[in-house]
C-alpha cells in the first residue's frame, strides 16, 4: 500500500507544528540546562515515559505449537514478492532469509549511532 502524499495545507501544517514544537523545546532545555545533572536525568525519564507513543511489544521467540504453525501457515502473505501466498506455498529459503535480514534490522535499529540519531 503507497503512502498517501500529505496535501500542501498539511505539509505547511507539518513544518509550522515541527517550528513551534523546537521553540518550546529550546525554551525548556534552557529553564533547565543549569540545574543538577539528577534533575536533568529525572526529566528526561518522565519526558520519555509520557510521551512514549509506542510500546515495544515483548516477542515471543519460543518455538510455535503445531497448531500455531498450520494456523500460521494457512495465513496470507500481505508484503514483498509472495504477496496474497499462504505462508506454507512460500519457499522455506525466503523465511529463513527474511528471518535473517529482520535480525540484522533490529541490530541495526539498536545500534548506538541509530538510537542516537533518533533521540535528537
């Protein structure tokens, strides 16, 4: 499914928001730039915890009951180049690839340089 492109009232919309949105941030890291460092960090806790838009949900890495695995395999393919497959009339070679490229992504994703990146 493409992403819609926002219209220009909503792209003008984005980036006035995303102004206003670092003056104030500006405003509060000044107010609190000269006090203790526990301060600071207490802050930045409760600013990440409020603000917390998506929950990591917990994978459950153990191995699927049969039942799971027929249920699962019956289910379509909604991506990529088996899209509207069953799972099972999928290639096993294309699952374990896929399992691999989704490990080295989530490597990737906690890479310090990434995390980093989108903590600014």
């Amino acid at each position: 499914m493409m992403k819609e492109e926002p219209d220009r009232y909503t792209r003008e919309r984005m980036v006035a928001d995303r102004i206003e949105g670092r003056k104030w941030a500006e405003e509060i890291l000044d107010s609190i730039k000269d006090l203790s460092e526990d301060y600071r960090d207490s802050f930045w806790r409760a600013v990440k915890r409020k603000f917390e838009l998506k929950k990591k949900k917990k994978i459950d890495s153990t191995m699927m009951s049969d039942d799971e695995s027929k249920a699962f395999g019956r289910s379509v393919v909604e991506f990529g180049k088996y899209r509207g497959r069953q799972v099972d009339e999928v290639p096993i070679e294309y699952w374990e690839w896929l399992a691999d490229e989704n490990l080295r992504v989530q490597r990737y994703l906690r890479s310090r340089r990434i995390v980093e990146e989108r903590e600014e």
